[in-house]
C-alpha cells in the first residue's frame, strides 16, 4: 500500500451531493475540479454522466488516489484559456479545519496538516482560516478557473458556512458575491444536509447543510 492510500484526506465530498452535482453538470462534455483531493467522488460522478470527460488537480500530491486527477496548482492550472465547459469545486470552508498540526491537547483533530501528516505546500488554502488571506486566495483561484472556462460555461460551487465564537460565518456569501463579481450569474441552488465535524469549541453549534451553487459564466467582469 503505497503512502497516498494510507493518507485519509479530512474533507470528501458528501455523496448525498452527487446526484446535484449530476443534475447541474448535465451537458457539459468536459468538466474541471480545481481543488480535487483524493479525486474518488469523481470518479463516482463520472460513473453518472458517463459522457463527460472529468479532470481533476490536486496540489498534495500525497492525496490523489484517483487517474482522473493530476498533480497540479489551482492558481496556475496548467491548461489553455477556455478549455472546459464546467467548473465543479469546492474550497477549503476557512474553519477550524486550518488549524495547527502541533496541538498541545489530545483532543481529536480532523485538520488538513493532521491528515497529511507534514507541513501543507503554501499555497494550499487548507491553511487559512477565514480572512483578508484566504478571500485573497480565492479570489486568485476563482479567477485561474475562469480562465479556463468557455464563456457561456457552468461553474458548479459547493461551500458550507461555519461557527466561530458562536456566530455563522458567512462564508457561502461571500464566495456567492465574489464569483458575480468575476462575471457568474447564478441559476440555480441546492442546500443538502450534510454532517460536519464532531469536535468543536462551538458548544454543538454546527451549520447542518452545505450549498451547491450553479452559476452561468458570462465571461464579462462587472
């Protein structure tokens, strides 16, 4: 077994989100996922549009456990401009899933540097937790995803808000505004009930769903 089989990445995707992935992808005969971790749920969602040609990029080459995904950056993805029809990602949450792997108590820890087991390459966002950084990040990644989308191209976002010190943070929000403002329009939304950590400072406060968003690129800035 070699060591990306043995590594547990700390946020799949949720199979109840798969049939709406499916249903918002419908058509698109080439498909990107940016951000792809282990890349196993595409393969299982392209067990349900059989049609389409599923890429996928991971930065951690440690997690990839799938053909369909290849070892690259999100914020430099090595292909031409307009070269798919879908974008289908879902970012880091900017939760406490960012925390520090060296932790000082024993309490259990579902964190991307845990998993990994070693220092996360610095740009990935599995490091940052909500702030001017990780808006920064993303707005960096959204723009290289749009680079090489087709005008007139889906972009299929998935993204869940959070707790912090007793608040939601609204992170779906943001990423929603965001995208508008890189020139997407949404179409259509999904929000699935989705488990979430079961540790936390929260007090058992946790967001219970997470969003698909479908937006249509334009491909004009507004």
């Amino acid at each position: 077994m070699t060591q990306a089989q043995t590594i547990r990445h700390p946020a799949r995707y949720t199979p109840a989100l798969l049939p709406v992935f499916a249903e918002y992808l419908q058509g698109a005969g080439s498909i990107l996922d940016p951000f792809a971790g282990t890349g196993e749920r595409l393969e299982e969602l392209q067990a349900l549009l059989p049609g389409a040609r599923i890429v996928g990029v991971e930065l951690e080459a440690d997690w990839i456990k799938s053909p369909l995904v290849r070892q690259g950056n999100a914020l430099d993805l090595p292909f031409d401009d307009r070269s798919f029809d879908a974008i289908l990602t879902s970012p880091t949450y900017a939760n406490r899933m960012a925390d520090h792997h060296e932790a000082r108590d024993d309490s259990p820890r579902n964190t991307y540097r845990h998993r990994l087991g070693r220092p996360l390459h610095p740009d990935n966002s599995g490091g940052l937790q909500w702030g001017r950084e990780y808006r920064t990040f993303h707005l960096r990644a959204w723009t290289s995803a749009l680079r090489v989308l087709k005008p007139g191209g889906v972009f299929v976002l998935n993204v869940k808000d959070h707790i912090r010190a007793g608040k939601r943070v609204r992170v779906t929000d943001w990423h929603i505004e965001a995208l508008q403002g890189l020139g997407c329009m949404v179409t259509d939304r999904a929000d699935i009930a989705a488990p979430g950590n079961r540790y936390g400072a929260n007090g058992g406060l946790r967001v219970e769903s997470e969003a698909v968003i479908r937006f249509i690129y334009t491909g004009h800035y507004y």
